[in-house]
C-alpha cells in the first residue's frame, strides 16, 4: 500500500475537547486511586506516570483518528485499530441517515459516511456529520464525502 497516506480535512476543534476531558477524568481516577489505596510517596508516583502515558497514548490516537486517501485506497484508523481497503474492494460509497432508539425515542444521529463492499457488506468510516470534526463544518463533510466518491469513481474507471 502506497505511503502517502493524506486525511481530506483538518480534525475539528472539538478534538482538543476530548483531549482535555480524557485528561480531567484521569486526574480524578489518579485522585481516587490514591485515596482509595491511600498510596504515599512511591506509589502516588507510580500512579501518576502509568495514567500520564494511558492519556499521552489516548491523546496521540484521538489526534490520529479518522479516514485518510491514497491513490491506493482508504485508510481508516480507529481508536483501537486501523483498517485499509484498497479502492477494487469498494463497490460504492454513500451516505446513511443513522437514528438511535432510546425507548420509545429516535433520536437522529445525522448522516455517516459507509463504504460498501463488493461482496454488498458495509464498513463504518467514522466520518459523521454530528461528530467532533464536522459538527460545525457541515459543508467540509459534503466536500469530503464528495472527494471519497471522486476518488473512488476515478480509481474504477482506471480498472
């Protein structure tokens, strides 16, 4: 796969968001920690470094997340894992309206971007219109969703 691996839009703002609440709620599992386990000295330390590198990890991956082009195909990297589908695997890319049921509420979720698989199975790209990139920047969502099709319309005909 090729190396020149190229995300279509900047990450949103709201990144730094969740960067910033992962990094408040480890403070407080640290503070718990402590007093629970009432640790001095050593181990207040010990505590305190493993919950620094699990947010610098956690942090480092937020900031890596979401879906990158090539000539070559799709790269999507996930929280956990990170996926490649080479452009002759994908059948078509569209848009889906998701809703989530809470009860007896539907809840809209707007629109996700899938990829569709020659064999007709769909694979999530994690880019969303209401997500943390695309929330305020409804128009950058359209024009990456366009550049994916463009991409995978060109890559096709090049078949």
């Amino acid at each position: 796969m090729a190396d020149n691996w190229v995300r279509p839009y900047e990450p949103g703002s709201g990144r730094w968001l969740v960067i910033a609440w992962e990094a408040v709620a480890l403070a407080m599992l640290s503070w718990a920690t402590v007093r629970q386990f009432d640790l001095m000295g050593h181990g207040v330390r010990v505590v305190a470094c493993l919950l620094a590198a699990v947010w610098v990890v956690g942090a480092w991956r937020i900031l890596q997340l979401g879906v990158y082009i090539s000539t070559e195909g799709v790269l999507i990297r996930g929280l956990l894992r990170s996926r490649v589908m080479r452009w002759r695997e994908i059948g078509g890319v569209r848009l889906q309206r998701t809703r989530h049921r809470l009860g007896p509420w539907e809840i809209e979720s707007g629109n996700t971007v899938l990829l569709e698989r020659l064999n007709g199975e769909t694979v999530n790209t994690e880019l969303w219109e209401k997500g943390v990139d695309f929330h305020a920047r409804p128009t950058v969502f359209r024009a990456v969703y366009q550049e994916i099709r463009n991409r995978h319309r060109t890559a096709a005909s090049e078949q």
